[in-house]
C-alpha cells in the first residue's frame, strides 16, 4: 500500500470527528446567538411591514389641509377681513346698482353711479362739500342713465331717518307694503301730481334695524334738476327690484 493510499484512508476515518481544539460550550453560544439574531431580524421585518400598512392607510382616515399635509392642530384660522369704510360701501353698492339696473333695462346706456358719504347729494356733479347736518343719510347719490330720450338718473338714500316712512304715502296715488321673506318691508308709492301720468315712483325698504333703503324715479333729472319728461323712466316695479337684490348687502 503507498504512502498516499494510507493518508487517504486515515482522512476518511476520521472525516466526521471535531477538531482537537473543539470546544462544545462556544459552539452552543454561537446556535444561540443565531438564535437571538434571526428573531430580531424577523421583529423589525414585522414592524417596518406595520409601519408601511400604517402609511397607506392613515391619509384615508386623518384630515388634510389645502397643501395635502396631515391635518394637525397647528393649523391657523383665517382673519376676518377688514371692515369696510363708507367710500368703499358707496362703491360697492353703486356698481352693483349700475349693473343690476343694466340687466333689468337693456335699453339703457352709460350706466354708473355716484354716491356722496353723510350728506344728501342733490348736486352730484358739484364738487362743493355740504356740512353735515341732524338726521343726514349715510350714503346718497345717483344711479345715472340715458335712455331713449336721454340722461337721466335715479336717486338713492340709505339712512335710519324714520321720516322717510312717515312721509312715503302723503300725496300719493298708491302706497302699500309688500312684505318680503328675509323679514323686510317694501312700500311702494307712485304719484301723479293729479295728473295721468306717474311723475314720482319710489321703494323704500325697511330692514328690521331700523335701517332704509330708498330709490326713487322722477320725471325729470334729480341729479341736475333739469331734463323734463313725461313720465318716470324707471318704474316702481324695477326700483323694487334693485332695492331687494340679494347681490347687494345694503347695512
């Protein structure tokens, strides 16, 4: 037998026994510590398996704000918008007025308004500034306008002076209120001088706070005293109507 058939076969008879410096006690701490290291392993795939569950499902659930964020309470509420001064009121009421007159009457041209704050604008082309005075309204002016006989205009008054109502229905032809579902009143008054024709109409609005709202048509030009006509040119029926638009916030 040669020398490398004897190393074989001692290598083969002792293939399956632990090395001389085998030692039995590491060997069961480095099982147990694969142990240990195999369940955390499987822990944290469990809990990152959680927390991306979690993801998909909490946007469903939770609120979000305008930027598509996680609603949280730090969110700040929206500030109310400053007050609103008088010029800008009479702006914003006479624009609305212009166009509401506008889609009501097709016929009409160049329509626009002019208000003067606290004082009664029976001038509005005059630059002068009248002192206030008692019992003056808070806004008054003109919703101007040309028709097919030419420029005229229609008055308004927004005041708390109660002798607007007092007066309304002296001298008039008809005058009766027409009540409205907001809690409001409508007087409408038409007057004809004793003539044929209806040379006066006006509403006249009354808010619950003591509030008016009056827009009257003359047969003639309020705002320059001047462009004499046979009748009104804007009914009663109109006026109504631009009195009581719920596009435009009278108080």
């Amino acid at each position: 037998m040669s020398e490398q058939e004897i190393r074989e076969g001692m290598l083969l008879a002792v293939w399956d026994e632990p090395p001389l410096d085998f030692d039995p006690d590491a060997l069961i701490r480095r099982v147990e510590q694969k142990k240990s290291r195999r369940r955390a392993l499987v822990g944290v795939g469990v809990a990152t398996a959680m927390i991306v569950v979690t993801s998909l499902t909490l946007p469903g659930l939770l609120p979000r704000d305008q930027d598509s964020q996680l609603g949280s309470g730090s969110q700040t509420a929206t500030s109310a918008p400053p007050s609103e001064s008088v010029d800008q009121k009479a702006q914003r009421i006479g624009d609305g007025l212009a166009e509401k007159l506008g889609l009501r009457m097709t016929n009409l041209k160049e329509v626009y308004a002019t208000f003067r704050p606290g004082a009664y604008a029976y001038q509005a082309n005059t630059s002068k500034t009248l002192p206030s005075r008692p019992g003056d309204p808070e806004l008054s002016g003109f919703v101007h306008l040309t028709d097919q006989i030419g420029p005229t205009a229609i008055q308004v008054i927004l005041t708390k002076d109660k002798s607007l109502e007092r007066m309304l229905c002296m001298g008039a032809s008809t005058c009766h209120d027409v009540k409205q579902n907001d809690g409001t009143t409508v007087t409408e008054a038409e007057y004809t001088d004793g003539g044929p024709d209806i040379t006066r109409a006006v509403s006249l609005r009354k808010f619950q706070s003591g509030y008016y709202a009056q827009i009257s048509s003359f047969s003639y030009n309020p705002a320059t005293n001047q462009g004499l006509r046979q009748t009104v040119p804007v009914p009663v029926a109109v006026l109504t109507d631009l009195v009581t638009s719920p596009g435009i916030a009278w108080q």
